[in-house]
C-alpha cells in the first residue's frame, strides 16, 4: 500500500487513479472538471471523499445487475481526497484482492472467471460499495445504475455511439467524457496508440496519480458558490 504511505506522509490533498489504456481527453484541468462536477451534483466531498466511475450498458455490467447490484462500476477511474474514510476503503480494497478462490462468489457474487481472466479489482467494488454507500459519490449519474449510453445514431453498432448528455466523467471512445478509457478491445488500444502515440512517447514516464492543488479546487468552487472541496487533513 505505497500509495496510502505515500499520501500520509505528504501534503497531497486528493488522487486520481487512471488504468494504463486510459488518458485524460478534454482540454481542462482535472481541477476544473472536478469543481464542476462537484457543483453540479452538489456532492459534499467532507462526507463522500470517494468516487467511483459508472460503466456502460456493456456484458460487464448486465452481468452485475444479473447478480443484484443496483449499480455498475469500471475500476479504470477512482478518485479518493484524503480522509480517513478514504484510507480505509482503498486498504480494504486491497486487501480483498488475496481473497482466496473458493470465497469468490461469497464475496463478490460474480463467477471465477472475475478473478482469472477479467479485471478482479473491479468486481472488488461492488461490495465496497455496498458497505460504504453513504462515503462514495458514483460519477456521473448517481440516480442511475448505470451510463445513460445509447445507439441511435448506429443501432447496428458493436458499441454504444452517441455522445453521452450533458457530460461523464470516464469511459470508452465515443462517449465524449472528459477522460477516455480504451477499454472495450484490441481495437480500441490499438486506436490509442494510433491517435495517441505521439503524446504518450512524448512523456517520460505513465502516470497513475495526478495530485490535484486543493488551492485551485477550492478558489474555483467558491467561484461556483459551491462548499471547500475538502476537509482538513487529519493529523
């Protein structure tokens, strides 16, 4: 758990953790982005420093309302701001990927294959979810239970295709979010290197955190007569 260490023993106020295949597509700060999220869901970061990223109407998700649960996440995008709620979900997430095989149906629900051929960590949020509702935001359509993502402009489509209204925080090409998550297929990767290519040689290295400057956050919001971002953080 480096990354917890790391956070506690800094003056980092926030985390945005990004999958490798997926890169932040618009052209604001994730600064802005989140203080117009914040606004506009009239989230209270002090009692929800959690958020977790809906998933599309894809397999992935049917399956999990299949199974239950009343929403559907992708693990490619989590935002966490420092609070000791934070700390604990993301310590328990990971200490809930050693879940041995034959409780994985007893903690998740899902089948065997979660844990061998798709992404573990993500059925792993389902039930932190549902044990700490009440401290995490779902971005960016919390009243549902999944992206309002749709096909009309190609109902033949593998692929919802329509640009998703007003706006979203992460998933695939297509959707128009602010970040883009090339997830889906081989294709879709192999898009990102293609239109990407030349930004990602360009850096020196892939980054997974992104510290956000609360100072930013916070004059921002009190532009948008919204509340501090964040609490103070604990000693």
């Amino acid at each position: 758990m480096a990354l917890v260490d790391q956070v506690a023993a800094s003056n980092i106020r926030a985390v945005l953790y990004l999958d490798s295949d997926v890169l932040i597509t618009v052209n604001y700060s994730m600064s802005t982005v989140i203080s117009y999220m914040q606004h506009d869901l009239q989230w209270n970061i002090s009692s929800m420093p959690i958020a977790f990223n809906q998933d599309g109407p894809g397999y992935a998700c049917k399956q999990a309302i299949g199974l239950r649960y009343k929403k559907c996440f992708n693990s490619g995008t989590v935002l966490w701001f420092r609070h000791p709620i934070s700390s604990m979900v993301l310590r328990k997430w990971w200490d809930a990927a050693s879940v041995p095989f034959n409780r994985i149906k007893e903690v998740t629900r899902f089948p065997m294959d979660w844990k061998v051929k798709w992404p573990w960590e993500q059925a792993l949020l389902y039930p932190l979810y549902d044990s700490f509702n009440d401290s995490i935001m779902v971005l960016s359509f919390p009243q549902l239970p999944y992206l309002p993502w749709t096909s009309k402009k190609n109902p033949k489509s593998q692929y919802p295709t329509d640009a998703i209204e007003p706006y979203c925080f992460s998933h695939w090409p297509g959707a128009n979010c602010f970040i883009t998550h090339f997830c889906a297929s081989r294709k879709q990767k192999e898009k990102m290197r293609l239109v990407h290519g030349d930004m990602l040689v360009q850096m020196n290295a892939t980054r997974s955190v992104e510290e956000i400057p609360l100072r930013v956050l916070e004059e921002e919001a009190k532009h948008r007569q919204a509340p501090p971002l964040c609490p103070p953080a604990p000693n």
